[in-house]
C-alpha cells in the first residue's frame, strides 16, 4: 500500500538527515530530521488503524503487528528524547527499524485478532509500551557501551561528539530504565488482574520470562540506588534483562505463530 511505502521513505530520509546532521555536529541545532520522522510515525499509526477498521474482530496484535507497534513507540520515544538534545543519534537506528517493522507487517499479511474487551486491551497496549521504552534503554546501553570503549582505546571518532558526556547518557539509561520497570510493573499487575489464563500452557513461559526480567531490571536499578552501579555492569545488566524481555514476548509468538502454525 502507498501509505507504507511513503512512511518507510519518510523514515529513512529522517535518518539520512540525521546522518548528516550528526557527520557535521549540527545535532544540537534545528532538528530538521523531525520534519520527515513526524509524518512517517503520523502515517504509520494510521495504518495500523486502516488495518483494525477493516478486520474483524479487535486490533491486530499478532507477531509482525506487535512487533510494528513497538518500532512506531520506539520512534516516538526517540523523537521526544531526541528533539530535546543530543540523544537524536538514536533515530539513525530506529527509524530505519521502524521502517523495516512497518514492511515486514504489510508484507507478512494481518490476521483478526479476538475481540480483547477494555481491561484485556489495556494489558496489551501496556506491554508493547513497556517493551518499546525498555528496547531504547537497550539501544541507550549500547551506545554507552561503544563510547566506553572507545574513550578507553582513545579512538575519538567524529560519532562521538554526537552523544552527550558519559555520566549524562548513563543517568538518561537509568531514567529510561526507570519508567520502563514502572509500565513492565503495570503490565504484570494488569496481566495478574485481566488475564484469566496467565499459567496457562501457552502463556506460562512468556509469564516466567517476564517475571524474570522485571526481577533482573528491578536488582539493576536497586543496584544502581544502593550501590552505585554503573557503567559495563549496567550496560550488561540492561541487556540481559531485555533479552529476557524479547524472548517472553516475541521469542514465544515467533515459535508459536511462524514455526508452529506453519508446521501444522
């Protein structure tokens, strides 16, 4: 459709810009890049609305659906951090993954979904914003692990002038994780109270994987308050916690929708 093909254009001219912005240390300036990112993420919720009005039943939540939500939250999360100063780096890689996530649902087809109700849509919609904020906490962990190293290697390329000092991006990790932890807490709670079958077979493992990320991020950020952590240890930490997080959600639907259903 025309929709997703001129918001994927918009995405990736959202990040050209940025790569040139960056390439020349404008990105403390007039955030151009906006202008593009805006009606590409405008372009790609509405097509997720275009979908749920022509399907039966509720929105689309399946695989290549959820996991196009995440990369439109994504998007949003890093156009509101990033307008806002330095972190605008972060759209050189979510925008293009935007654009991906969006094709790969148009391309993959939309399947009707069950008709959720309001408190089960509310857990839904709970947990792909948990999961989009904790994913650019990732991306955030990640890019403090590359200017670790090369502060400690003295490799002071171009690349980093675009970020902010160290003790500025790690403190944005923690306020990232922070918010992230308080909607995964909310999506369990709700999960909890919604969701009548959360043991059962089909959910158990997603249930676990999630319990055990939200233990891992909640021992980071008591780490972080008691103890001072910081640095390659949050940066591991982070990850660990949302590959916990990835393999819950995706990890199972990837099995359970693609390898599963296609095999039967």
């Amino acid at each position: 459709m025309l929709i997703v093909l001129i918001a994927a254009l918009l995405y990736l001219a959202a990040s050209a810009l940025l790569v040139r912005a960056l390439g020349r240390d404008e990105s403390t300036g007039s955030p151009a890049w906006l202008w593009p990112a805006l009606p590409a993420m405008l372009l790609h919720g509405g097509y997720h609305v275009m979908v749920a009005m022509r399907t039966n039943g509720g929105p689309d939540m399946h695989f290549f659906a959820a996991l196009s939500l995440v990369g439109l939250g994504m998007a949003w999360l890093t156009s509101l951090v990033g307008a806002r100063g330095r972190m605008s780096a972060l759209g050189v890689v979510v925008f293009p993954l935007a654009a991906v996530l969006l094709l790969a649902y148009h391309g993959y087809g939309h399947d009707p979904s069950k008709v959720l109700g309001g408190r089960r849509a509310s857990h839904a919609w709970l947990a792909l914003l948990a999961y989009a904020t904790l994913s650019i906490a990732a991306l955030l962990a990640i890019m403090l692990w590359l200017q670790e190293r090369a502060l400690r290697r003295r490799e002071f390329r171009p690349w980093l002038r675009a970020l902010p000092p160290l003790a500025d991006l790690e403190s944005l990790l923690f306020r990232v994780i922070t918010g992230g932890f308080a909607l995964l807490t909310l999506t369990l709670g709700t999960g909890v109270l919604f969701v009548d079958d959360l043991l059962a077979q089909k959910l158990v493992h997603k249930t676990v994987l999630s319990v055990l990320s939200w233990i891992v991020f909640g021992v980071l950020l008591i780490g972080r308050r008691r103890y001072g952590w910081r640095g390659m240890k949050a940066v591991h930490w982070t990850l660990a916690a949302m590959l916990l997080l990835l393999l819950a959600f995706f990890g199972s639907q990837f099995a359970i929708e693609l390898v599963f259903g296609h095999s039967r």
